[in-house]
C-alpha cells in the first residue's frame, strides 16, 4: 500500500474512531499513534489516539446575510468576513473562546451565532436589527489578544451542504475535524508547512478548498471524494 493511501486509511478510521467518542460535529482533538506514526508525511503527536474536544461555531439565519466577525481564544484572534451559512472550526484552540459578529445589512435578516463544544449546542445569541450584534462566549473573556501570527485558514467551499472529515496538520501535531461546508478551519499555533486531508461523508459533489495563509491563498485543490491540499 502507498503512503497515500496508508494516510488516507488512517484518517478513515481515526475519523471514524472520533464520532464514535462523540469528540467530532465540528470540534477536533489532537491525533497519533505512540509509534510516532506520520500522517501525510508529516510527524504526528504521541497522545494514542483523539484527546479533547475543541470549540466550533454555526453561523446562521437567513442565507446570503453578509457579516463580519472576531473569534478569539487567550492565544489569538481571527477576523471572519463571510454571508450565512458558515461553520468556523478553532483547531488547537485553548479554553475561554469568544465570537462577536455583526451584520453588514441594514435590513431585518436574521443573524445567529451558536458555539458548539463536543457536539452540544453550548450558547446561542441572535439579531435581526439592521448592522445588529451578537455575541458568544465560553468562560470569561476580558479581552481580544493580537492577531494570529501565522494566520492559517482552510477554506472549504464546495459542494454546499457536504458533511465531511478533515485531518488538519504541521510537522508537530495533527487533528481530526469534522464539519459541514461551506467550512472555515483556523490552525491555531501552527508551526512550519501544513497540509489538510479531506474526506466527504455524502459525496455530494467534487470538493473546493483554498490554503490561506496570512490572508494570501497559497494552495488550492479540487475534487473527491478525497483530497489532499498542501502549503
């Protein structure tokens, strides 16, 4: 078997490992064999198998409603700008995590943020005034930190509604995600060259990703229903 393919059937049941543990539905948790087993040619951690679950976000209401928005934990902040739908995964992302986003219409649509841990719907917080804010929250958060330096985004745009897993990694650490497209995927704390490996769920169609770092797109993939994209 290839090394492609060996990584590709990892991820599968690594996955499929973490929806059972019920560590998926948008969060991620850092994964690896005690052998020091590499995914995607890169060095994973030695933790076994998936360790906590992380924090993601929903961004809904009425589709096409044009927002922008700040994520931040105690180690960086992201600034968001997108319409509705959006799901945001936080990868490696540290305790006390806060979103505040405002629409950029002066109608009624409807804005809502829901902040996710472990699969349960932890917040919700909605708003249908015109450039109306909302904002969501776990622990206390006094403050917004600077800007994550690197900034490492995978933006997954297509198929529209295709539920998929992720394996998210640099040289150090890998983390299996899983989320519904249209999907945004912040690698917080990431160090050297990163990669993802995508596997859709449904097949809805061929898969669109773009690799954004510090705000330029320095790789960008398509097809499926699985797929690699590399820095």
């Amino acid at each position: 078997m290839s090394k492609k393919s060996v990584t590709l059937s990892l991820a599968m049941v690594l996955a499929a490992g973490c929806w059972l543990l019920s560590a998926c539905g948008g969060n991620s948790g850092c994964v690896s064999s005690s052998t020091g087993t590499s995914f995607g040619g890169l060095g994973g951690c030695v933790t076994g198998g998936v360790a906590t679950a992380q924090t993601s976000f929903q961004i809904l209401g009425d589709e096409g409603t044009p927002f922008t928005a700040t994520i931040s934990d105690p180690q960086a902040s992201y600034v968001i700008n997108g319409t509705v739908p959006l799901s945001v995964v936080l990868v490696n992302s540290q305790p006390e995590i806060q979103m505040i986003a405002t629409k950029l219409g002066t109608d009624s649509a409807l804005l809502s943020l829901e902040i996710v841990f472990n699969s349960t719907i932890e917040q919700v917080a909605s708003t249908s005034a015109p450039l109306g804010t909302v904002f969501v929250h776990t622990g206390t958060v006094t403050t917004f930190p600077p800007s994550a330096n690197p900034d490492v985004r995978f933006f997954v745009r297509a198929p529209l509604g295709e539920t998929f897993d992720a394996l998210i990694e640099d040289p150090s650490n890998g983390f299996i995600i899983s989320a519904t497209v249209p999907a945004l995927l912040l690698f917080e704390g990431s160090q050297g060259k990163v990669d993802g490996e995508f596997i859709q769920t449904e097949n809805f169609g061929p898969f669109d990703i773009d690799l954004i770092v510090n705000g330029a797109v320095v790789a960008q993939a398509s097809g499926g229903p699985k797929i690699t994209i590399q820095q």
